[in-house]
C-alpha cells in the first residue's frame, strides 16, 4: 500500500513501524544467513515486503537528503542478507 510521506504523522508512523518491527526482524535474518542458514518461505516474502516498500519512498527520499543515508544503509542491508543466503543455498546442495 502506497502512503505520501509527506503527509502529517506518516512519516513517523512509517519510521516507528521500522524501527520497531521491520529491524529487528530484518536484522534477525540478517544473524541468521551470517549463521549459515537458509531463509524461510516466511522470510522471504517479509523481506520481499521490506524491499518494495523502501523502492516505493525512493522518490521521497531523493527530495530528502536527511533519509538518504537510512535509505542506502537499508537496501545495502536487504543486499548482504540475500547474496549471504543465495550462498547458503549453495553450500547446502
């Protein structure tokens, strides 16, 4: 679902959700691959979630410059996580 963060209180709702749901979940998978396992189904359609939604405030964050950091430090991370567990994948077989 699509939200204009420019609008009042969706931004901070956006941020609360991430930083007290999305990651920590992320950064449990995250924990897990550096681990040597593989992702779950379950896990992959989270971050399936997590990577649409931060691609759809792209635009937003290109007229921000305070977010663009948060921004690459996130698809940066979604970026490890998914080439650490495409390894494992490979290693398991």
């Amino acid at each position: 679902m699509s939200y204009s963060l420019e609008k009042e209180g969706v931004l901070q709702a956006v941020m609360e959700r991430f930083e007290k749901s999305r990651l920590p979940r992320v950064m449990k998978i995250k924990q897990q691959v550096d681990e040597g396992h593989v992702l779950a189904s379950s896990d992959i359609e989270f971050l399936d979630e997590v990577l649409k939604d931060t691609q759809q405030y792209a635009d937003f964050v290109s007229k921000h410059e305070e977010y663009r950091k948060l921004y690459a430090n996130v698809t940066h991370l979604y970026n490890e996580i998914t080439t650490k567990a495409l390894k494992n994948e490979g290693t398991r077989v």
